[in-house]
C-alpha cells in the first residue's frame, strides 16, 4: 500500500512528466498552395517540389538568409582554384536519415546524376568533367573550361545529395520514400491534400529542428489558408490575400510578415503564334498595361513595377525602367503591325491564385482600352502548368523565382532559346542574348559579367516576349507563438529554424 500523500506526489510527478513529454512532441503545421510534382531533385521546376525537397535532403553549400552570399551545407570547408577549374569540398561528419554516413561517393553520385540526359537541370552540371574522391570526406570536381556559375549551381536543389545504393537498388520507387540528409523525414504523402514530415533524428545541425513533426497542408485557395489559421487548425499560412495583411496583423494572436523576394510576375506570350510573333504587338500589350495600378489595386501596394522578367538581383540595372502606361502608343504600334482593330486572344490563369485571378480581371480591363479582348480560362494549377510548358496557349499569367543568388539560372530559364525552357515556353529568341549567355558563364566575376547581365535583361526588355507585371511580396501569418520563421530571397522556408512557444 502507498500512503496518501506519497500517492499524490507520484500522480504529480507523473503529470509534470506527461506535460514535458507533450511539450516536446512539437507539430508545425503550416498552410501552403501547392503540392509537389515529384520528390526528384532533377525531375522538377515547381516550387511545391522545390520547398518540400529542401526540407528533406541537403546540398553541399546553400544560399545565406541574406540571399547575397553562399554559407555550407553538407560541406564543411571548400576551396576553388585561381583559374576557377577545380573544386575542392571537404565534408562534414553527416548522416542520411536512416543512420548512414554521407561519403563523397554519394556525392559524385549525385552530381553526376543532376548532369545525366534524365536530368532537367544537366546543363548546369555537365561542365563538371571530372570527380576525384580523395577519402570519404573530401571530393575534387574539375572543369575542362571556364564555367563560372558552377560553384553556385551545387546550391542549387537539383544538386542535393541521394544516398547512392539506395537510388541505384530502388530506382524511381526511391523517391516515394526518400532518404536525406536535409532536417526532416517524409511520414506520409497524400497527394493534394498533406505531406506529413519527421525530424530528422541524425540531422547535422545539432539541435535541430526544434519541431518534432511538420505537416504541409495543401490549400489552395488562399482565404482557405486564412481561415484555417484563425481557427487554430495550422500555424503558419504561406501567402494569405494580401488585402487581409492589415486586418490579420491586428487580429489577437496572430502576426504577418512579408518580403520581396527574388520573383517576377508576367503574362507569358507565345511567340509562335500570331499577332505574338511581332514585337510591335508585344510592346504595345506593355505599353497598354498600367504597372503601378496594378500594383495599388492587385497587391494593394506590396510590390513593385516590373521592368523585365528577370528578379531584382546581383547586377539588376538600378536605371531599367519599366514600360510607360502610354495606351496611345500602344494603339499606334498595334495599327503598324496591321492590327488598328485589335483583337482576341485567350489568356490561362491557374485557378486557385487569387492574385492571378485578380491581375486577369485588371489585364481585361485595361487591354480592352486599346482593342484587345481577353477570353480568361480558369485552369488548376497542374493543368495550366502542363498546358504552357507543352506550347498549347496564347498567354498565360505565370512568374518566376530564382532558387540561387546568381542570376544566371533565371536568365537562362527566361531568355535564352534554345535551352530546357526555350524562353519559358515563348520560344522567342535573341542571338544576342545567347552569345552574352554564353559568355558570361566562363568570365570572372565583377563588372564585365555584370554589364554582360545587364545587356541581356535589356534585350529581354525591349523584346517582350512577356508583359511584365511586377515584384511582388511574399507574405505570411503565422500564430504568435511560431517563432522564427521566414521566407528566404530564394522563396523558400527553414522549417528546421522554428519553433512552438506555448
């Protein structure tokens, strides 16, 4: 028999230990819009793949918080030569989730994966021509030539480091349940609905996560996401209408956020299809089109003017501007082109981005000053996606972000034809702007390549094979208890960063 009173203290030492125990398994739940495409690192371009990668595997360097500079990943130290052809990484003493080492093995592996012909992302690793594993913590990679974006582009997700027995015994069934060395573990992967996620016991950031769990729930609509944060159901809800910042700011126990991250927002116009292919016609759509109201009444002033589709990033030209609203020139250009009259195009917007829904009904309404009526068809995210990249629309309002500092990756995803996206799926194209593109990726560093990215983001200007649109912010809102989250200049997230205060 246990006397009474020593009863009482074991229930109360029982309790304080059951409250601990529930204080330390930590679920974030956050709120965001889209669903991966594939866990493949090399297989995709969508930012629901690109977030959700990074947050299960690692690479050898990343981008810093700052989105200037580049700080180490699973590589503890690096070294590159003067002449820029050899790499040198020595790694840290890491492990993939299930307990194994990382090796440089893996990391050969990988790389020379990320530049295989299955790889969408080839061309930013194939200059790597050779790999010399020195031990299991130390790999030289060489270059033949000069290739001066190599170093970044191992920043990059597409250059995240697999365990290779693993993805060689397993194949493609590898990525249903990957294993990496990032700070979370996939649990579970609901398709459209939720991607629940574990801590990564064996993550190399001592201490990190400080969540136990973190569940991403896919909610597309953004008022949703609003909705379910106010109700207590998630802590963090990525991109909420940004004409509720004001109004969840001041609601009790809820707090936002926002930045300008490296993205620019555009109607693409394909090129191959008339009156696209004359850039007297795509000018004119620029000069029709009122920036700075579309950024008062889309974004409700959280944004900027966009003078080109390249994000405002290392060697931005402070003095590009933005087309000028001037809708009587728009009219002069058009009847040049043969088109005095007009006409009608049909423009595709992913149906469950309200602020694209929103750019559309303003685009509408201001193209239609000028002779141009927009038929807008709603598609799902998917869908619309799928549509563009196969060539089968006329505009389509997308964006763009950059997932690495340097602007080569963005340029080349925008610009330059023939490459992975053809100018991202216009097929316009600059001989000019490729030759720059070329040249700039074997020059140093520093004013010469800046004033080569400048040149071509002009060309790109003058050439308008989008309709620039703007800069906008990146917001949040997340509970008052979530502490340290934010979105990085790269768009994505550190969910290994937060933490729950109850």
């Amino acid at each position: 028999m246990i006397p009474r009173m020593t009863m009482k203290a074991l229930l109360l030492a029982t309790a304080v230990a059951m409250t601990g125990l529930a204080a330390q398994a930590e679920t974030l739940r956050v709120a965001m819009g889209s669903d991966p495409l594939s866990l493949d690192p090399i297989a995709t371009s969508d930012n629901g793949s690109i977030w959700t990668q990074l947050l299960i595997f690692d690479t050898l360097i990343r981008p810093d918080r700052t989105g200037e500079g580049l700080e180490s990943g699973l590589a503890e130290s690096w070294a590159v030569s003067e002449d820029g052809l050899t790499l040198t990484f020595k790694l840290r003493d890491a492990k993939f989730s299930d307990g194994t080492p990382v090796t440089a093995e893996d990391v050969q592996f990988s790389i020379a994966r990320a530049a295989s012909e299955a790889s969408g992302w080839g061309r930013f690793y194939r200059p790597i021509t050779g790999f010399q594993i020195m031990n299991d913590h130390e790999i030289v990679m060489t270059l033949a030539e000069p290739f001066t974006p190599a170093f970044n582009n191992l920043a990059l997700f597409a250059a995240a480091i697999l365990p290779k027995a693993q993805v060689e015994a397993k194949g493609e069934a590898f990525f249903e349940a990957p294993v990496g060395s990032g700070p979370f573990v996939l649990k579970a992967w609901n398709r459209g609905s939720k991607i629940e996620l574990e801590k990564n016991p064996h993550y190399w950031q001592e201490g990190k996560p400080h969540v136990d769990a973190a569940v991403l729930e896919i909610v597309t609509e953004p008022s949703a996401r609003v909705i379910k944060l106010e109700a207590g159901e998630v802590d963090i809800a990525l991109d909420p209408p940004l004409n509720q910042l004001e109004a969840l700011d001041a609601k009790d126990g809820i707090s936002v956020g926002q930045t300008i991250p490296y993205r620019a927002d555009f109607v693409q116009l394909n090129t191959t299809k008339k009156p696209f292919d004359d850039e007297r016609v795509r000018q004119a759509l620029n000069l029709a089109v009122d920036k700075e109201a579309l950024v008062q009444g889309v974004l409700y002033g959280a944004g900027k003017p966009a003078a080109s589709a390249m994000p405002v990033m290392a060697y931005a030209d402070p003095d590009l501007a933005p087309y000028a609203y001037d809708p009587a020139r728009a009219k002069e250009l058009l009847a040049e082109a043969g088109y005095a009259g007009g006409f009608e195009a049909q423009l595709v917007v992913d149906s469950g981005a309200a602020t694209s829904r929103n750019a559309a009904i303003a685009l509408q309404a201001m193209l239609q000053q000028v002779g141009v009526k927009l038929k807008v068809q709603m598609l799902e995210g998917g869908t619309q996606w799928e549509t563009t990249k196969a060539g089968n629309y006329e505009m389509s309002v997308s964006y763009t972000t950059s997932d690495t500092i340097d602007p080569d990756q963005i340029i080349g995803f925008v610009g330059v034809n023939p490459e992975r996206a053809n100018a991202y799926h216009t097929e316009w194209r600059s001989d000019r702007l490729n030759e720059l593109y070329a040249a700039e990726r074997k020059a140093l560093d520093g004013p010469e390549r800046g004033d080569m990215f400048q040149e071509m983001v002009q060309i790109l200007h003058d050439g308008a094979p989008y309709i620039f649109l703007y800069h906008p912010a990146s917001a949040w809102a997340v509970k008052d208890g979530v502490k340290g989250f934010e979105v990085l200049p790269t768009s994505n997230f550190r969910l290994e960063e937060v933490s729950i205060e109850n």
